[in-house]
C-alpha cells in the first residue's frame, strides 16, 4: 500500500473522460481550441495571388491591385487555406482573361458601391440617430438641466444643504439591529401613571418613613394603565399606517411636508405624545442647522413646539425663522400669527419694511387693525406701494360703506389696470343701467378677448328689456372667434349654468343657442352629443339649459322623434302642464306619422280632465295614421276609462277590421272579460286563434276564461294546445303547471315543468318554480340539488339567487351567499331586493332603504321592487316618502313583475289605478 503511485498527480490517458461509466460525455471548450483566428488581410491577399501565378508560370495579376511581381524565395505555404488546402480550381492556369475578369468584376463592385453609398450613408446616419436617441449619453441626458444651472441664484446656491456624513451607515444600521428591547414592568408604568399625581394623604404604617415597600399593589389600576398605554399606541398606529414616518422610522426629511402636516393636525396637548414629538424636534434641528434659509423648516419647527404646549419656544423659533430668512412671506406670517395683537402689530411692520411689495403681509397688517379708518390707512399705503394689486383695490372698495366712494375706487382702479375683467365686473354693478353700459363698452375695448365681459353685457340687456332687440350673444361669438378667444363648447355650457343659477334665464338660452354648436361638423354624431349634454345638466339641476339645448337640436333636427320625446320628458317632469302642451303639439306637427306624440297628447289632456280635446287629439291621429293599432287602442282606453263601454266595444270592432292584428284582438277579449261577459270573450279568443294561431297570450287568455268558470279539463286542453303551438312561451308552461298544482296532480306539474327545461332550458323563471314545488312540498334535499343545476344553467340569474338566498339558506348564511351573489350577477334589482329584505330583518334600516332605493334606479318598470320599498315605509318610514314614492311609482307606471302582473291582468281590478295596485300588491307580498 505504501508503494501505490498517486493517480491524481499523473497525466490522464489520451482521449480520457472523466465518468463515463456512469453515462458522462465528453465537451469541447474555447480553451480547448485556442483563440479565434482572423480572416487573411488584404496585403496578403494580394501577395496569395501573386504567388499562385508563379506557381502556374502565368503573368502576376492585377485586380484588387495586386503587385505584378513578388520574390521566389517565399514560404508557399503561408497564406495556403488551412480549411481549403487545394480548392476546387488550384490546378487550372491563370491567364489574361482571369486577369481582366478580375478587374472587371473589381469596376463592378466599385460603381455598385458608389451608386449605393449616398443611399448608405443615409441609412447609417439615420440608424446612428435612432440609436443615439434611444440610448442618450449621460450628458446628452442633464444637458437641459445644465443650462438650466444659469439661472440659479446666489441665494438658491446658498440654500443648498450640506451632504451628510453616510461613512458607516451599513455598521449603524447592523448595530441598531443588534440591540435588544425588553418589555416594561408593571412597576414602571404604574411608577409613570402615578409621577404627575400629588398625594393628599397621610400613610398610616409606621414603617412608611422607611425604605422598605410594604404597601399592597393595586393590580386593577396597573391592568387599568397598561390597556391605556396600549389603546394609545394603537391609535398612533392606526393614524400613521399610511405613511413611512411612524414612531420616526422616515428617512427623508420633507420639511415641506412637516409643515403641511403639522397645519392640517389639530393642537390637542393630550394626543401629542412625549417620544414622538423629541424625534420630530431632533429632526427638524437638524433641517434648520443644514439649511437656515430654508422657511418651510423653521415654520414646521414652530408649530412643532406649538403642538407641544410650548407657546413661547414657538415665538422664538420662528423669530430666528424671520431674521434668517426676512424675504419669506410665510415666515411673517406665521410669526404674526403666534404673536398677540400688539407684538403681531410690531412684526407687520418689520415685516413690510423687509417686503413692502408682498400683498398677504400688507392684507395681513390691514387684518390687525379693529378700526375702520385705520384699515383704510393700512390699505392706501398698501396701494402706494402696490398699485397694480387687484387684491388690494377689491379689499380698498371692501371697506367703503359710500357706493359712491367705491365707485370712484374701482374707477381709479381700471385706469390703473385696465386689464382686470374683475375690476371692470365689480364697477358695472355698482353703476346706473345706461352709465353700466358705457363702463361695459369701456372694458370691452380694454379687454377684448374676455368673454366674462360680454356676458355681463347681455345679461344687463336681459335687465333692460332690450335682449330680444339686440342679440349680444352673436356679436360676442363673432368677435371673439375673430381674436381665437372662443371657449370650448363645454365651457359654453358652464357659464349658461352659471347665468341660469343668477337668474338670467334670456342670456342662458342665447348663450347656448349661440354656442351648442361651435366646433362640432355636420360629420359628427351631433344629435347624440347635444341629448347627453342635456341629460348631463338636467342631472345637475339646470333644466333652463337643458330645454334650450333641446330646442336648439330641435330646429337642426325637427323630425327627430327621439328629440321630441326627450324634451317632451322634461317638460313632463320639470316644466308646466301648458307648455308640454304646446311642446306636443309642435312634436305632432313635425312628426305626424309618430303615434307615441298623438298618444301621449292625448293622455295628457285626458289627465287633465279635457276629454274632448283627448278625442280630438286622437281624431286628428286617426287621419295622420288610418290603421294604427296603437291609436285604436289608446282610443278605446279613453272610451273605457270613462264609462261608454258600448263606444269603446264599436272601435273595437272597427279596429279588428281596419287593423287586425293579434293585439287588437287580445285587446277585444280582455275587455269582454273586464265587463263580465265570458261567453263573448271565449268566442273572441277562438275567431282571434284561427287567425293567429301561434300567439302564446291568446291560448293563455283562453286557458284563463275556462279557469274562470271553473272548466278545468278545457282549460288544461287548451294550455296543452298552446304549449305544443308556442312551446318557447314561459308564462304558458308556467299557467299549465300552476293548473295541475291546483288539481293535486303533482307528478304531472313535474312532468309539465320537465318539458318546458327541455323546450326553454335556460329560463331561470322554469328552474325557480322547480324548486319551489319541491320546497312547497318540503323536499328541501332535492330542491337544492335543482337548485345547483339551475345555476349551473343559468349562473347570472339574479331570480335563482334570491329563490337560494331566501328560503334554501340558513340565516347566518345568507349575507356570505348575498355577497357571492353579487360578485357573479351584474346588477339585477331581485337581487338588489333580496340584500334590501335581508338588512332589513337586521334592523339596519339605512342600508336596507339605499339598497331599495338602487333597485328602483336600476329598473323602475318592475312593480314589485316598488311594492317591498312601499312595505318598508310602512313600518320605517315617513308620511312624506310614502307619498313620495307612490308618486313616483305613478309616473313610472311599473308593468312587470311577479306578484305585481298577477294583480294587475286580474279582470276584476282593471279599474284600478297605480296607487290602488301597489297597495293590493303589497298585500300579497310574503
């Protein structure tokens, strides 16, 4: 063993790998080949060619200016190719014509590269620009920065802070992480509570004068303090957890932001704690020391000690503050401000002698003064100084109680700075209506390009009575678009708010009949811009605007239906009875083939009380559209509303031969069912379903007037007919399976209710009632299993939702399924009704009432999310919002809607009105 060679130190065999046995493969490196080799130069291409023509006997060529001659006795084998020792033509003779091919391809290559070169010198410049933009220098970077050091003042230079002394900064830190905190001992916040109290009482032990603690601890009062220390330093938590400077552990120093903070945060000594408020000072100091002439600094550290309690240590601070920065506004008035009247007096002064062109500090000094004359002093020496303030003269004629003493101010103020619209403004409202209008044409030569002041102009013509003579509104457009001082279209519509807010409903309307349509072509969708801009102001209340917007699109567009229904909305709702009438009228003269205007003119007269001009209205529409199914219809309404059932049965017949179509008849059949006569009705139904036999509400009709007179069979046998003609009909699966529910034949609604899944598979009304016919007969198991398919099937269905929310869920799990209810349906007003009732069994009535209230504006045609607010009144509610929200529920006029259709298509309640079906419908809700 002693004798054993040691491997490791011995050259490895040839062509060695070191683990192949167990699968190794060997690799080649860069170092293995040795470095790369370049391509042979030119010279020595020349001399390769040279020494090949040799070698063939041949004459030395000369393109690519080879030498003719080179000497014999060179190596030959020095420029051979390693990688190409004897090459494709290395035996053939070189002779003249390889020579002058040679040099004409050499040509070739030298007038395609010049022909080129403009083009890639461009190329490369351009690639070059591209890349130096892309990548800047960083010179090219801070150039502009550079320049900008010119103009840098003497004084900014001085500003600068010092740099810090970072040396160490790593060790500090690794040291500060080192070190060990230990929590504190009761006895020691005890012995802290108790170091501000004075004892008033004797102690009783005789040993009390001694050294020794023999009085019992009160573990009560030290739980008591150490909750009291807690809650304070969550509250500091709490408060600071949005931002990096909690409990000093900030960075930067922002004394800017020290100041912002500290003028936003309210002195309040209990609040201020001890350890926050030392590392605040410290930091501060330390801003102050670095950069005395830095105000925000000395500012934030007064009110820093301000905070503290320390009155007088604020005065002082900011004293110093004063002398070392004495150009700083801010710092005088922070130092007047902790000062009292009569220092704060002394300070004005010093400061405006230091700054008597600064305005805040003048106002500032006039503020101190409690006598008026002595402010108007303060004030004229202000405008001695500053005379082309208008802050000063606005506070100089604030101090007149003589109009006519302001007069002469603001008259001495526009010779002073004729540019001010303010001063102009403030002079014409103080003048006469006729001397009003010389200052106004005086401003307006002053101030060309303000549009304030031809407002003003119109609005003091609308004062006069002279608006409809002079349109100010055009000139103004013209003058101003001649000077391209126009305002942009949307603030157009701003200042006619703002006219409309002061009364000048005149100068509102010009203004926005001269404006509305600035900037916008003939190519732009103008007709809907104009609509949300009047829908935008009626939201904000200005509904001057809004109806002179209406009637400016009214004469671009004066056969827009849509146009006239919109303003028609707004009379209707914010405007007087007559002039909707009057919009109507209009709206049916422009638009006479529109059978909504001729209906809803005639509605309104007929609400109104004038019955024959309802008639009129819908005889004139009669001669407009002869076979309108809507005008007959309307017709028979008003004949039925009041009373004359035999007119209405007539133009009902009329209507079935000048119009027939299936509505006018299910019309016909319903009205024979409302007066009671089923026979006649029946009759209808079955001449009206030869006719159309695929209409789903005739085959419902007849299924219902069977039900009525108590033929169960019939009524079955048409349902089924009427399913097979129209087997994508909800409502008709829905009245046959209710009908074998009612007959006890349960197998069989199943039965109905499966085909209609298979007919309809994505209603959510059909899965509903499958759960619900198993819940009503206490099969909860299964009606959740239907339940999950259901909303496999129809995941977005905020009916499904509600149905497992509300009678499928335990109590405490409803708010958790609310919850993922909403994050899958995109607001659905069920769903909205169902959180609603849900917070309402929690008595947290305000949130149920917004949730109410966000169903009803998210659809207002379902009557009954109106019928469980109007319950929800009625235990929580007020005498005004019921009758609130009955009023609105009547000029919606709700028409759908599960419990509300089921009173409303109920013969016996067609006299009834929206008021008297939302009471009923509350009555049935459960």
């Amino acid at each position: 063993m002693a004798g054993r060679r040691d491997f490791l130190s011995q050259q490895a065999p040839e062509n060695y790998v070191a683990g192949l046995g167990r699968g190794a493969t060997g690799f080649t490196t860069r170092s293995d080949l040795g470095p790369a080799r370049e391509g042979p130069s030119e010279d020595q291409i020349k001399e390769a060619l040279a020494k090949r023509a040799a070698q063939l006997g041949a004459t030395a060529s000369t393109a690519y200016g080879a030498p003719e001659k080179k000497e014999e006795d060179e190596d030959e084998s020095r420029f051979q190719d390693p990688e190409n020792e004897v090459g494709l033509f290395a035996g053939g003779a070189y002779d003249k014509d390889d020579d002058e091919a040679d040099r004409i391809y050499q040509e070739v290559d030298e007038k395609m590269d010049r022909r080129r070169k403009a083009r890639r010198e461009a190329r490369e410049k351009a690639e070059r620009e591209e890349y130096e933009r892309n990548n800047p220098k960083i010179q090219q970077q801070f150039a502009d920065l550079k320049r900008a050091l010119g103009t840098v003042s003497d004084e900014d230079w001085a500003n600068l802070p010092e740099v810090g002394d970072l040396t160490g900064k790593n060790r500090r830190n690794k040291q500060a992480l080192r070190q060990r905190f230990y929590a504190v001992p009761d006895s020691v916040i005890a012995g802290a509570r108790d170091s501000s109290e004075l004892g008033t009482s004797i102690a009783e032990d005789a040993n009390a004068g001694d050294g020794t603690d023999t009085d019992v601890k009160n573990f009560a009062d030290i739980g008591a303090a150490r909750d009291k220390v807690l809650k304070v330093r969550l509250d500091q938590a709490s408060q600071g957890s949005g931002t990096d400077s909690v409990a000093g552990s900030a960075t930067n120093i922002d004394p800017k932001g020290y100041l912002t903070s500290l003028a936003k945060s309210q002195i309040n000594e209990g609040e201020a704690q001890v350890g926050d408020i030392k590392r605040v000072r410290v930091l501060l100091e330390s801003v102050i020391r670095t950069n005395p002439k830095h105000a925000p600094g000395w500012i934030a550290a007064a009110r820093l000690e301000e905070l503290a309690g320390k009155s007088v240590a604020a005065r002082n601070v900011m004293a110093r503050g004063c002398e070392h920065c004495p150009k700083s506004e801010d710092a005088w008035l922070e130092n007047i401000r902790l000062n009292d009247n009569h220092n704060a007096k002394i300070i004005a002064s010093q400061a405006i002698q230091k700054n008597d062109r600064s305005v805040r500090l003048w106002i500032e000094a006039m503020k101190l003064e409690s006598e008026s004359r002595a402010k108007k002093t303060v004030i004229r020496k202000a405008l001695d100084h500053i005379p082309q303030s208008v802050m000063l003269w606005k506070e100089a004629v604030n101090l007149e109680d003589d109009p006519a003493d302001a007069r002469l101010l603001l008259a001495k103020a526009t010779e002073i700075i004729p540019l001010s619209v303010e001063l102009w403004l403030a002079l014409a409202r103080l003048e006469t209506s006729k001397n009003a209008q010389k200052v106004l044409n005086m401003a307006r030569i002053a101030v060309p390009t303000s549009h304030e002041i031809w407002i003003a102009a119109a609005r003091l013509g609308e004062q006069m009575g002279t608006s409809n003579k002079v349109n100010v509104m055009k000139k103004a457009v013209q003058e101003l678009a001649k000077r391209s001082a126009m305002l942009k279209r949307e603030e157009w519509i701003t200042e006619a708010e703002k006219c409309e807010d002061e009364g000048a409903i005149l100068t509102c309307g010009n203004t926005i009949r001269e404006t509305l349509g600035w900037s916008l072509d003939e190519d732009d969708d103008r007709k809907e811009i104009w609509m949300e801009d009047a829908k935008s102001s009626i939201a904000r209340g200005k509904y001057e605007t809004a109806r002179a917007m209406y009637a400016y699109a009214l004469r671009v567009f004066v056969n827009s239906r849509k146009l006239w229904l919109a303003a028609a909305d707004l009379e209707k709702n914010h405007g007087t009875k007559e002039a909707l009438w009057q919009l109507l009228e209009k709206a049916v003269e422009a638009c006479p083939q529109s059978e909504v205007l001729w209906m809803m003119l005639a509605k309104e007269k007929w609400q109104a009380g004038e019955i024959d001009n309802a008639r009129r209205v819908l005889g004139r529409a009669f001669n407009q559209n002869p076979n309108n199914e809507d005008i007959w219809l309307a017709a028979v309404k008003l004949e039925a509303e009041n009373d004359q059932p035999e007119q209405a049965r007539e133009l009902l017949k009329t209507a079935r031969q000048e119009a027939p179509t299936d509505r006018v008849w299910m019309k016909s059949v319903a009205f024979e069912r409302q007066l009671g006569n089923p026979d006649a009705a029946l009759d209808l139904a079955n001449q009206a379903l030869e006719l159309f036999p695929s209409s789903a509400k005739l085959w419902m009709m007849k299924g219902q007037i069977y039900e009525g007179e108590g033929k169960a069979p019939q009524a079955r046998q048409a349902y089924s007919t009427g399913t097979k003609a129209c087997p994508r009909s909800v409502p008709l699966w829905l009245l046959c399976f209710r009908l074998e529910e009612r007959s006890g034949s349960l197998v069989k609604a199943r039965s109905v209710l499966d085909r209609a899944r298979l007919a309809v598979p994505k209603s959510p009304e059909l899965w509903t009632e499958s759960v619900r016919v198993e819940r009503r007969g206490n099969n909860i198991s299964q009606a959740k299993v239907l339940m999950a398919k259901a909303l496999q099937e129809v995941p977005n269905s905020g009916l499904l939702y509600s149905e497992s929310i509300w009678h499928l869920e335990p109590r405490t799990q409803r708010k958790p399924r609310a919850l993922e209810a909403i994050k899958k349906v995109d607001n659905d007003p069920i769903l909205f009704v169902t959180i609603a009732r849900i917070f309402w069994g929690e008595r947290r009535l305000e949130k149920a009432q917004n949730w109410f209230e966000k169903a009803i504006i998210l659809d207002s045609d379902l009557g009954d999310t109106w019928a469980w607010y109007y319950k929800f009144l009625l235990q929580h509610g007020t005498d005004e919002k019921r009758a609130d929200v009955i009023s609105k529920c009547v000029v919606s006029e709700p028409r759908h809607g599960e419990y509300w259709q089921a009173v409303v298509k109920d013969p016996k309640n067609a006299r009834m009105g929206i008021e008297e079906i939302l009471k009923a419908v509350v009555s049935k809700l459960e």
